[in-house]
C-alpha cells in the first residue's frame, strides 16, 4: 500500500515520541537496578549521555552551531537541568517509581503557573481548571502516610519537576534556545560533582553495561522527542508522551515487582486524567 509522505512524515513522528516515552520510562527501573550510589549513576549517566549528544551533533555537523548559539538562556536552561537531574535519580533511590513519575506529570501545569508568575502569559480557565486538578493529585500522592525515607523523595521529584517546569518556560521566553547544547552542557556539569560526592570510577565492573545503557536510553530518549516533536502537532506530541506515565509503573511492577500504593495510583489518575483532558481539547477557552 502506497503511503503518502504527510502521513510517512506523521507514522515516522508518532513512533520517535512512543519510543522516547518507552526510553524515558525505564530511568526508574535503570536506578532501582543499579546498586551504586546516586551520584555515580549521574556521573556515568551524564558523561555517556554527553560524549553520545556530542558525536550525534558533530557527525550532524551542528555541535559548534549548538554551542555558539546557547547564550545565557541555554546557560540557565543548562543549570535547570542540572538541579532538576540532581534531586531526580535520588528520588528514585529514596521513593517508589510511581511516586516520582506520578508527580512529574504535572509539570505541564507547574510550567504553566511558572509562566504566570515570571513572564506574564495568562493561562486560559480550562489550563487553569486541569492545574488546580493535578496539584490536587500531587496533594493526595503526598497525604499518603509513608516513611521519612519516602517523603524525602517525594519531595526531590517534586523539586524536580519544579526545575524542569522552569525550563519550559525558558524555551516558551527564549523559543531560540537550542535543544541539545544546553542537555550537553548540563550532562558535564554534574560529572565533577559525582567525582566529590562519590567515587564513580570505582563502579564494580558488572554495573558498567547498565550504567553506560541508562546513559545511551537518556541520550536518545531526548534526541527521539525532539526529532518527533518536529513531524507533529505539540497536541499530538504532549498527548503521546503522556505514555511514560503509565509504563514506568508498569515497567516497575514486572522489573522490580514494586506495587504502587492505592493512594499513588488515585493521585495519579487524577494528573493523568487532568493532562488528557487539557491536550484533548487544547484550543478551547
């Protein structure tokens, strides 16, 4: 059957997003798995991630072109990132895949009331009306009674899509921002920090092929939704992407046999249902 190149272009799109949401999805059973630390999954998953982005841009020939055109907002989108993949894998450590997936969801919304605040762009009601319904989710996934342990790592994911809701906002202020030089430059700035805080080039040789793959699924995760991005409408891409939400549990509880609790799973419906919602019916007031 003869497939016209709107609709290969759109197939081709569809399936970078899925397969970026697939990759994404397996960062909380790639920590649970390893044994190491927290900061010597970040040193190796950063330096992997960076030498990997960085032959992809240069073969590409837009590595320089990528740096060159950074500027200060690539800068500060670069230490968002850094903040934000700092609390992030400790978070894991700390608390369930669910939890730390659940609440990151809603940083579409956080992104939106950021925006409020910072630069003045007025979100409509029905934004406003699904941001008041997933901060209601994250509330309930936080009134669980849990150990210290947990509540700690709760709150790294919610500082974490805190930063993250931040650089969405940058690249809605600064469209221009380059995509990959600022995940480059944020990947490297972590590795010193891993070398202070642990001891990373002592990882037990079995765990190197894990770490080194959870550093290629991040690189090409990011690298997926950006090109797939670009084939389709956002509508279709944020909607798409929503499939991390489900499969990192998912992947969890057959990987791992970790069971979220009812309470995480009643939250999350509440920002899953929220964000589907919105994207659905996106242009209306």
């Amino acid at each position: 059957m003869f497939i016209g190149a709107e609709n290969a272009g759109r197939i081709r799109g569809v399936s970078l997003v899925v397969g970026s949401a697939v990759l994404f999805a397996s960062a909380g059973v790639f920590t649970k798995l390893i044994p190491s630390d927290a900061w010597t999954i970040l040193f190796w998953r950063g330096l992997v991630a960076a030498v990997f982005l960085s032959v992809f841009l240069g073969v590409r020939g837009r590595l320089l072109d990528q740096l060159l055109r950074m500027g200060w907002s690539g800068l500060a989108a670069a230490c968002l990132s850094s903040l934000g993949s700092a609390a992030f894998i400790p978070a894991f450590k700390a608390t369930t895949v669910a939890n730390v997936t659940l609440i990151y969801t809603a940083s579409p919304f956080l992104a939106a009331l950021v925006a409020w605040a910072a630069i003045g762009e007025r979100p409509s009601r029905r934004c406003l009306i699904a941001a008041l319904a997933a901060l209601g989710g994250v509330a309930v996934i936080f009134g669980a009674p849990t150990p210290v342990a947990s509540l700690r790592g709760d709150l790294l994911a919610l500082w974490m899509t805190v930063c993250m809701a931040s650089v969405m906002v940058l690249y809605r202020r600064y469209p221009d921002t380059p995509a990959v030089g600022p995940v480059v430059l944020s990947s490297l700035m972590l590795l010193p920090f891993g070398l202070v805080f642990s001891d990373p080039i002592d990882a037990s040789p079995g765990e190197i092929p894990l770490l080194t793959a959870f550093g290629l699924c991040f690189a090409m995760a990011g690298v997926a939704l950006v090109a797939g991005a670009r084939l389709l409408p956002s509508s279709e891409t944020a909607l798409l992407s929503v499939m991390e939400t489900p499969m990192a549990p998912l992947l969890a509880w057959v990987l791992l046999t970790e069971i979220p609790s009812l309470r995480s799973l009643a939250g999350g419906t509440m920002i899953l249902a929220a964000l589907v919602w919105y994207v659905r019916w996106a242009g209306d007031p």
